[in-house]
C-alpha cells in the first residue's frame, strides 16, 4: 500500500424495508361527514353502475339527471354540496390515488368503473378532504381497486 493510500473497505450489503400504512384514524373523519362503502355493499347493490350506487349516500348529486349508460361523458359528473354543476361544486373522483374526472370540466366516465372491482369507496364531504388539493372543492371520492390492496381475487360462499 502506497503513502497516503486509504486502507481497503470490507463492502457490507444490507436490505432496509421500509413500510408505510395510513394513520388509523384520521382527524379529518371525526371532523367531516365521511361514507365508506365496502366490498359488500358494493356487491350486493342492486345495480351494477357506480354513479348510481354513488346516488344511495345523502349529499351526492350528478350533474345532469340522465342516466350514465345513455349520456355523454361530458355530460356526466358529481358534486357533493348540492350547489349544481358548477366549479364550486365538484368533487375529485379519485381511484387508486390516481384523479379520474376531467381537469377542464368535472366530466367523468361512470362506465368505465366497475363496483366489483372494488375494495372500498370513501365519500369525504366537504372541504376538508385538501389532501387532494383545489380540485377537491366539494370533497373527494376515493375508489380502491382491489389490485392496490393486493387482493388478487375474492370469493364468497355462502349457505
């Protein structure tokens, strides 16, 4: 080893797991009007198309009356405050943490979600879910799909 030479280092390999989970419960569910809808209920519902499952919870209005599987996308959209479809109005359609509603217009394509893909719907009214940021005026509507759960598949059985 030459003068000024720093002495060789043993190389040590390690793993580090990092994990990270929601806080249990959120100071903003005690606070705000917050629905959850499971995997259950979501199931067993009578139809088959989110926004009309979606129109079972007090407070959550489309924005025009027309059925999703017979209007146009743009025509369709949600809000939770009951102002009418206006920007002071809408809610975030979010889906596995992803926004899902159209940035310009609100507009979102009900058809496109299928309820038994679903593990959970959270209805949070209100301003208060800012989490979200200025597209959650009215509140927010978050979807888990149950490949973000790491739910592969599910079964039922009953007797």
């Amino acid at each position: 080893m030459a003068p000024g030479d720093a002495p060789p280092v043993a190389e040590i390999h390690q793993t580090i797991v990092v994990t990270g989970r929601a806080l249990a419960d959120p100071i903003a569910d005690r606070l705000l009007d917050v629905v959850v809808l499971n995997k259950k209920l979501l199931n067993d519902a009578p139809s088959r198309r989110l926004d009309q499952l979606l129109l079972q919870v007090a407070g959550v209005q489309k924005f025009r009356r027309s059925d999703s599987s017979s209007s146009h996308p743009t025509s369709q959209g949600i809000t939770l405050r009951g102002l009418g479809g206006n920007a002071a109005s809408r809610a975030l359609l979010v889906f596995d943490g992803v926004p899902q509603d159209d940035p310009f217009g609100g507009w979102v394509s009900w058809p496109a979600y299928d309820p038994a893909a679903l593990t959970e719907v959270r209805i949070t009214r209100g301003g208060g879910s800012v989490a979200y940021g200025p597209g959650a005026l009215a509140g927010a509507i978050e979807m888990a799909s149950s490949l973000a759960s790491g739910i592969a598949g599910s079964a039922e059985i009953a007797g």
